[in-house]
C-alpha cells in the first residue's frame, strides 16, 4: 500500500512539474517563460570549434499577436563565436559569400524531420545582416506546413560550408502544439 502512495504522489509530482501555464499576463512573461532553457524550447550546442548554435522554438501566438494565431511553427537560430556574430568573423574574402547565403540559400540546409523520418523543408527563412552590432548571427525559420502533432520532431540543420557537420534540435511534440493564452500583447 506505501508503495502505492508513493509512486502516486511521484506521478502527480511529475505531472505537476511538467506542465506549462496556459496562460501569460503579458508577452514579457511568456517570452522569459519560453527562453528558460529548463522549459524545452530553447535547444543549443557549443560545437568544437566554439561556434555556439542555438534554436529557439517561438509559439505562434507570441509571433502573430494574436490568441488565435495560425497553426504556423517559428524557430530562432542563432550562430556566435566567443560572443559576437559568426559571419563578421570570417575572413573578408568569404564574408560576402556566406551574407548572401544566409540572405537567401539556407532554406536548401534547414528542414524538420518526424520520429517516423518525414522530412519537412522550410516554407521561408529569413535573415537581417547585422554587419558586427548583434551577439550573434540570427534565422528566423517559418513552417507552414501541417507537421504532424503526435510526434517529436527534429529542427535538421545540414552542414553549409563553416564545417558545423550535420546538427540536430529535439523539440517535444508538446511544444509544437502548444498556444498560451496571452492577456496582454
């Protein structure tokens, strides 16, 4: 019976620690809710090189303003080196060459893969030249695609040329769906 109990209260325990608001006073708290790395919308890695990339999953209500946005998925991806924008750090000769890219060639290297390998490219992805102002190098990715809700999926981002390799973000199929209610834009 004491074993009972206890994986019970362990269970509602987990429950309750997992969980995510339902709903936000403003969008400043969902936005400090949703950059808390604890919170599963924020994946990142520090590669070999010290090239730090982190993607940042932006529910769609904090992006359209709206409590009933569209079923649209939003991804942040952020490239730093030591602190400052990857790109101003690449010998002049290349920085032209991977400006433009970023400008309008990433969408071939970035797509979403489900558990059951289906592969989603993305439907645009965008980027403002920063010229060294900015800590780091930022896409903004956008999927309009109904990407199936069951699953978990992976933000795939192919190698591009800075050697980065092949790199995977887990997202939990929770995050994908989820639509706070926001009181205050």
């Amino acid at each position: 019976m004491m074993k009972q109990i206890i994986c019970c209260l362990i269970s509602v325990l987990l429950i309750g620690c997992t969980s995510m608001p339902s709903e936000f006073n403003t969008a400043e708290d969902a936005m400090e809710y949703i950059t808390s790395p604890k919170n599963g919308f924020v994946r990142e890695k520090i590669l070999a090189n010290n090239i730090k990339v982190k993607v940042q999953l932006f529910p769609a209500v904090l992006i359209q303003k709206t409590n009933n946005p569209d079923k649209i998925l939003y991804f942040n991806i952020q490239f730093s080196l030591n602190g400052h924008e990857v790109l101003a750090q690449l010998p002049s000769e290349e920085y032209g060459a991977y400006v433009q890219l970023f400008s309008f060639g990433m969408e071939k290297h970035i797509n979403i893969r489900t558990e059951s390998g289906k592969e989603y490219p993305a439907t645009m992805v965008s980027y403002q030249p920063m010229y060294n102002t900015s800590r780091s190098n930022e896409l903004l990715v956008v999927y309009n695609d109904e990407i199936p809700g069951e699953e978990n999926i992976s933000l795939v981002i192919n190698e591009f040329g800075l050697k980065l390799g092949k790199l995977d973000f887990i997202f939990d199929n929770s995050k994908l769906k989820y639509i706070p209610t926001i009181n205050q834009f």
